[in-house]
C-alpha cells in the first residue's frame, strides 16, 4: 500500500502547478499559498503523528489515505481557490502521519534478524514511487488536464485505501474461524444418558 500511496501523490507535483495556472487562473504567488498551506497542514500533521501510535496503525494508515483521497477530490471537481486551498490543507494534515507511522508498523512486524533487509527493501521502493509517479504525471495530464488528473489520483488513491481495508479485514476474520471450530471441537458433546446423569 505504501509503494502504491507514493506512486498516487507523484502526478499531483505535477498537476498542482498546472491546476493553479489553468482552472484557477492564478500565479506564481498562488501556488505558493498551496504549497504553504500543505506544507502549515503537514507540520500539524507530523506532530499528531506521536499521538496517532497508541492507536493501532494499521487502521491509521488506512484511514491516513483513504482522507488523503477525500482531501485531494474537490480539487479534481471545485475551482474555488478558498476551497481548494482548505482542502490542501486538510490533505496535508493527513499525508504527513503516514511516513512515521508506516515506518514503525514495519518495525513492529518485521522479525528482529530481519529488519534491516526489510526496511532497506522498503526505503529503495519507496524512494523511487515517487519520482515514477511523477513521470507518469507529465503525459497523464497532457492527456486528462491538470484538474482530471488531480480527480484521477485522488480517484486512485481512495480505491488503494479501500482494498487494503478490505484485505486488512479479511485477513483478521481467516485467523479466528479456525479457532472457533477448534473450540467447537474441543467441547464434547452431551449425549441423553450425559444429560440424564447430569440431571
């Protein structure tokens, strides 16, 4: 899911800039407002982040891009730059948990003797998800337009979000059917002289 959230948040670096331009018909001085307003909204976001591991991650992160998705959606349909810059805003509050979060479920879950292979495996996929991303920013909006692209993404990025919750409770619910038979098993069934015995 994290390899698939950075590659979904590449064409907006692409995007943005255009959708300001474009749609927005604003500045250069427009943008920076966005950028501004993304980045006062991940700062607020970061330090929520220490608050956020007592609560179990896995539902955080999913719930983290799943909002992500929502926050970036009515810059793909609004042109309001009011809205559209509370929503970025509101989405970089959400982003920023991510990363720190992310990192201490694979500490947690990766076994001791493993865990720098592992993380190293997820800092060179994750390092490159991004500028991927972005790559296939610059023909997608060429293609779709900056707003479209931005749609598309958040489009993306809540479906992503949406199939690890689905996948996350699936994979809770396998484990407990098993053990529910076990115990079914385990408890000896009354027969009618069991039953008149124990009467």
């Amino acid at each position: 899911m994290t390899v698939v959230y950075y590659f979904l948040y590449g064409p907006v670096e692409v995007a943005l800039p255009l959708y300001v331009t474009g749609p927005l018909r604003g500045s250069a001085a427009l943008l920076g407002e966005f950028w501004t307003v993304f980045g006062i909204g991940a700062t607020v976001g970061s330090m929520i982040a220490g608050l956020a591991r007592r609560l179990p991650i896995w539902p955080v992160l999913v719930a983290a891009v799943i909002g992500w998705g929502a926050a970036l959606t009515p810059l793909g349909l609004l042109r309001p730059p009011a809205a559209a810059l509370a929503c970025l805003a509101a989405g970089g509050l959400l982003y920023a948990p991510y990363p720190a979060l992310s990192a201490t479920l694979f500490q947690r879950e990766s076994p001791p003797e493993l865990l720098s292979q592992v993380l190293a495996a997820r800092g060179a996929l994750t390092v490159l998800a991004t500028p991927l991303g972005t790559a296939l920013g610059g023909p997608l909006t060429t293609w779709l337009g900056a707003q479209h692209t931005l749609l598309a993404s958040a489009t993306a990025t809540i479906a992503s979000g949406l199939t690890a919750a689905a996948l996350l409770t699936t994979h809770r619910q396998e484990p407990s059917q098993p053990a529910a038979r076990r115990r079914r098993r385990s408890t000896p069934e009354l027969t009618p002289i069991d039953t008149a015995t124990a009467g």
